[in-house]
C-alpha cells in the first residue's frame, strides 16, 4: 500500500507523474525507446527540454527576452559556488537564515568578500530577520526563500537595489510571487519540481554582463546558455519527471490554485499544533513555512508513541532535520488535504491517549 509521504525530500510528486514517467522508462510516447536509452542530443529529448524550458517561463509569468531558463547537475549545492564564482566580485550580502544559507555562504567565501547582513541564528533560526539595513554596494543579495530545516519563510522580500538572488529549493512553485523581483533563481529538483538529479536555474540576462571573472566552462552560466544545458550529458530523465510535474501544476490550474490548497494545509496542521496542547511549533507564528511545518511534544507526552501511531496509520517521513530534532511535516504540492487531516486526526487521538 502507498505510503502517505511527508518527507522533506525527495519528496511526493504527483500519481500522474509517477505513472508516466514510469511509462517512459518502458517506452516513451511509443518510439520505440526508453527514455534512459535515447540521445540527449534527438528531436525527441530537443523538444522536452524545451518545453520544460516553456512551462517553466509559463509557471513563474518570466517573459523569455529576459530571462534564461537552465537544467543543470551538482544540486543546489552546486549552485553556491557557480553564483559566487560567476558575481562575486568584491562583496556579497548572505542572509542567514539556516543551514543551506550557512552553506552557501562557506561556498561564497572561496570567491570574495561575504557580508552576513542579517541572521537569525541567535534564535536557533526560529524567525525570519527584517528591515534588514545594507550599507554598501553589493554585488548581490542572497536569501534562502525557504528555511527546510528549522521551518522558516520570508513571506516578503527584502528590498533591495543590488541583484536579489534565492535559493527557493523547497517552495519554488508552491506559491504566487512576484519572480521578476529575482535576478537569480536556482532550486534543487528534488522537492517540488520533479526527480532528485537537476537543478532549475533561471537568470535574468541583465545580470549576466556582470560576470567578470574568467571561469572553467563547467562552472560559467553563459557557457551553458550558450550551450542550452547541453553542455554535457543532461540528466535527462530527471528532466523528463520537471516536465511531467509542470504539466500537472499547469492542469492543476496554476500555482495561484496550487497555493490556495497549500495555505489550506499549512493552516489546518498550524492550528491543530497550535490548539492541541501535545503539541507546539518551533518558528514564530509570522515566519512560519507553508511548505516544512516544524513542531515538538511537550514533555508530558510520549513522542515514542506518536511515532508509532503515525507508523501504524501508514504515515512517512515526519521526522525532523537531526540538527533539529522533533517533527518536521513537508507540505509539498503534491500532499493532499487529505493525507493533513489524517495526520491531524492522528494528533488529536494522540493527545487524548498519549
Ligand atoms: C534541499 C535543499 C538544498 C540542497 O539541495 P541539493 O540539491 O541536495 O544540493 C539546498 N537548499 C535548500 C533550501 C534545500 O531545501
């Protein structure tokens, strides 16, 4: 039996793109081939990576004059040191809101002058800072959209006149924002875009003038612009499983719909933790993810036994990051609210029992 899967990623897709995505390992779209066994350079994988391209332009309303769309390998992670090694002149502005800014920053400093501007990690990152104050030229802002680990959200961004660039990793899609704010935009695949393998980034093509240092063609996002992500061998299948969830988001009625549900789920979850005195969250109530929803038990009640009775009612992944501990519920598109008032169910039951 399926599982209902609350990991924080790799994560739950769609059915639909599970369903063909596995089709398209047999034979894709009835050509006689898998889609592991077809060349990257064929018509056939041509127009899915630049349909993927097109969904991706469609999803986040970014006009095609302006901004470049790119699959590429190595992760989020990979993309610290590529943003670094592309813009970081002189000076940076990191905000610190969590591990993966805490990573991006360490990759950062290989290449140039890093200034924290803001942190949150006086408050083990419970909060999102604002009315950050930045008092000199940066080459550019960098943010974490999303905070996975601790739970955490910037629900508005910060302002700025230096190029803004996000890790949006794990809420990319999950809600309408305003994209053309970004200069840069980078996400690993593997939570709400498809399967674990690529990285979408999307550049805007201002920003490439500013790269001025010469770079390893590996490394350079012109180079692979120029190449159109086909520098070397793409990975093709993960591609394939963006465009499939793509399609999904796009039938789905769009990330205006998608969002709806998602603060539908987040909501429901945040008020059962809020409500249920078994139960406390960890990030502050403003700063809170619509996406990782964090929490703890108070400590006359057994977590043990909330583990096992999650475990019996075919609930999965619910453990929180081990640097933090607790509970961490992943709320990706793919989640229904269903699988929430399951869960929530399981926590009031939970508190009369535990
Ligand atoms: C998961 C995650 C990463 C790590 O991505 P990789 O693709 O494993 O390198 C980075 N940043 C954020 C915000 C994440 O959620």
């Amino acid at each position: 039996m399926k599982k209902i899967n609350f990991n924080a990623g790799p994560s739950a897709l769609p059915n639909v793109v599970f369903k063909k995505s596995s089709e398209a390992i047999k034979e894709l779209d009835g050509i006689g081939l898998s889609i592991l066994e077809i060349s990257h350079r064929s018509k056939k994988f041509s127009e899915i990576i630049s349909r993927a391209k097109d969904l991706t332009l469609e999803i986040t309303g970014l006009e095609s004059n302006e901004y470049e769309v790119l699959f590429l390998q190595g992760g989020a992670s990979h993309q610290y040191l590529m943003v670094a090694s592309n813009f970081l002149n002189n000076t940076a502005g990191y905000i610190n809101t969590g591990t993966w800014s805490e990573k991006a920053i360490a990759e950062a400093k290989f290449y140039g002058n890093v200034i924290e501007v803001a942190s949150s990690k006086d408050k083990n990152h419970t909060y999102i800072p604002k009315d950050i104050k930045i008092s000199c030229d940066l080459d550019y802002l960098h943010i974490t959209s999303n905070n996975t680990i601790f739970g955490s959200q910037f629900h508005e961004f910060p302002r700025t006149d230096s190029p803004l660039i996000a890790d949006m990793s794990s809420d990319i899609f999950s809600r309408k924002i305003d994209f053309s704010k970004f200069d840069l935009i980078y996400a690993g695949a593997q939570k709400n875009i498809g399967a674990a393998g690529v990285t979408l980034v999307i550049i805007n093509k201002e920003l490439l003038k500013k790269n001025k240092r010469k770079i390893p063609s590996i490394l350079s996002y012109q180079n692979h612009i120029d190449k159109q992500s086909l520098y070397n061998t793409p990975p093709v299948f993960s591609i394939y499983t963006c465009l499939l969830n793509m399609n999904w988001i796009l039938k789905s009625g769009g990330i205006e719909l998608i969002e709806k549900q998602n603060i539908e789920k987040a909501k429901l979850l945040y008020n059962e933790i809020d409500n249920n005195d078994a139960f406390y969250g960890f990030v502050n109530n403003s700063d809170r993810s619509n996406m990782n929803v964090t929490f703890g038990i108070n400590k006359n009640y057994n977590s043990e036994k909330f583990n096992e009775m999650c475990l019996k009612n075919n609930i999965h992944g619910i453990n929180g990051h081990r640097s933090v501990g607790g509970f961490r519920v992943s709320l990706y598109n793919a989640i229904s609210i269903n699988s929430v008032k399951i869960l929530v169910e399981i926590m009031q039951k939970f508190n009369k029992e535990g």
